[in-house]
C-alpha cells in the first residue's frame, strides 16, 4: 500500500494519504488481531 502511495510509514506512525482513505478499513485490517481469525465476525470488504 505504501508503494502504491495510499500511506506513509515512519517508524512513529502511519499517514493514510488522501488516495487511501476510502481503503482505511482495509489498511486497519492488517493491523487488527481479531480480523485474522477464521471465524467471520464482521462483514467482508467489498
């Protein structure tokens, strides 16, 4: 995602640039432990 310009890392933080904010859920996804679970708690991005 960083190479396609929708975000910026440091090793501080993570900027969503512009082009990235209708895929902010996706880009949370990664970080979030439960998403990764098999069992389907939540809808699935379209």
């Amino acid at each position: 995602m960083q190479q396609d310009g929708l975000l910026t890392m440091s090793p501080q933080d993570i900027v969503v640039k512009p082009a990235g904010r209708l895929l902010i859920r996706n880009i949370c996804m990664l970080f979030d432990r439960y998403s990764a679970q098999k069992v389907a708690r939540f809808s699935k991005v379209i």
